[in-house]
C-alpha cells in the first residue's frame, strides 16, 4: 500500500498519519513508544517488574525517543533534504557521544537486562546515516547486540514479509 | 547556578545533563516525561486508574514528547541560531496543523478529563516561537486553558521562586 493511502486509512485513529497502530481488545493506541510500553508490561520479558527496573526501562525508553531520537530523526531529515550545512549536527554529535560514553560502560541500558529499552534504542541508534557518523564503538557493539539477539532478526523478518505482498 | 556548572554536577546521574532530575526512594530518574509518568501514577489525578484512560494518557505524553517535541524543539534551535532558511518549518506547519484538528474536537486530549497528557503537551505548544507560529485558535484556547489551572500557575510561581536566588 502506497505510503500516502496508509496514512489517509490511519488518520481517523492517528491523528499524526504515523504507523504503527495497535488495537487490543477495547483499548486503541498510536505512538510506536506507548505500543511498545503496553505491550512490554503485558508480562516482565521486557519490562522487569520491580519498581525500580520498571522505572529505569521507561526512563531509557522516554531518553530513546526524547532525548536521542529527538536529534536523530530531524538531523537525518535535514541530511536527506539536502541541506548544505546541517546546523544539528553539533547537536547530534552531542548526543551520540553521551550515548557513546553510557554504553562503554554497560551491556543493557536498565536494570543490567535486556529490556524494552534496548529494543528502541537500539532501532533508534541503527538508523545508517546516524551509525556512519563518527566513531563509537561502543553504540556500534550495542546496536550489533541488539539486532543480532534471534527475536529481533525474527521480527524483523516478520515484518518485511508482512509489508511484502504491498510491495 | 550557571547551566554549565549544572550540567556538570548533574552529568553523573544524568548522561544528557539535562533537568529534571528526580529521586524518589530508592528511584532515581532522569528525562521529564518519565518523572512526569511516574509522580503521576502515584494517584488518580493527574492519570485515570483505568486501564483505557491510563493508555490513552500515556500514549498522549508520548505524542507530545515524540510528535510534537521532536519537531518543535529542533525547529526552535534553528530559529535562534539564525538559519536564513529553516529545514523544518514545513514539518513543524504539519504537525501543528494536525493537533489543531485534534483540539478543535475535544477540551481534554484524554479520557475526556484533565491528565498528565495535558500537562505536558500545552508545556510544548506555549513555547512563545512556536505559539507565534502560525493561526491556531484551537490551540491557543487549549494552551490558556491548562496554563490559567491554579495549580500549573502556582507551579510556575514556585518554580521561579526556586530559581530565583541562583540568578
């Protein structure tokens, strides 16, 4: 299905044209982010149930999406549109190297567990053009971690065939 | 307290050096909308207790953290860094287009109250650039309805108040 339709079908129910949408008996939601927290507390694999872990996963969570992806996302939209000098990119830099220096020093960003944290960090920091620039390797271990984890290359599968016969 | 000095004595719990930062107990939490999400889950007020309100809330915070901020935010840095012509402004026109439609239909983004949700995403629409940009009668009246709540505004007076011997 031609991007422009999908978003058309999906805009009485996301206000933003965004996939992905999920419904779950009488409950409806947008936003990958509160998709992902709603599903993950539906048992503890990827939220840990101890206040504590819980607190951190949602923090890791809100920091992959407002703190990260929020850099990531328009400076990569400004690099595509062509823009001469991007003025994110120090910015960006910035952020990466936070990242860079919190992962040199853990395997998984909460409660030293793979968590639903990892999972959107991780698909946020495996965008390309963000991995091609500058040298982490710490991001580039923990992105490798992640995506080479047997669910995640299951899912990802999974959706490609999904999308496959629309192609 | 100058923000450098603070971002350095914050660094250690903060990777982003950013404030908020909260503890709580054994909790120690970094990122806005994670603080808002868990002082607001400590009662009803601020998140219903059912389970359709509670999603709904969170995916709202979530889309104004992920929806809005993500394009607010990065718009508002390349204003002020003078830019001759900003990259994001047709994006930012987008998006501030969509929640204007959302706010023409509703006073409350959920569960058909006041919510944390609210709170937050009037938070990211009164910014004074991006309240200046454009006409939005819908959103305008949604941003004085939250902002003139006695309660935000004695938070804003305490908040200034809190700050104000550091200057």
């Amino acid at each position: 299905m031609a991007f422009e339709d999908r978003e058309n079908n999906h805009l009485a129910q996301q206000p933003f044209g965004q996939v992905p949408f999920l419904s779950d008996g009488e409950l409806e939601i947008f936003e990958s982010g509160a998709c992902l927290l709603h599903l993950a507390r539906k048992n503890s694999h990827l939220i840990p149930s101890d206040p504590v872990g819980d607190a951190q996963t949602v923090q890791w969570i809100i920091a992959a999406l407002n703190s990260i992806e929020m850099v990531t996302v328009p400076w990569w939209f400004l690099e595509i549109s062509g823009v001469e000098d991007n003025g994110l990119t120090e910015w960006l830099a910035n952020r990466l190297d936070k990242i860079e220096k919190v992962l040199k020093d853990r395997e998984w960003l909460a409660a030293n567990r793979f968590t639903a944290a990892d999972l959107l960090m991780a698909d946020v920091l495996r965008v390309p053009k963000v991995r091609a620039f500058g040298d982490r390797p710490a991001t580039e271990r923990y992105v490798a971690r992640v995506t080479n984890r047997p669910a995640f290359k299951k899912a990802y599968d999974d959706q490609l065939a999904h999308f496959a016969p629309a192609d």
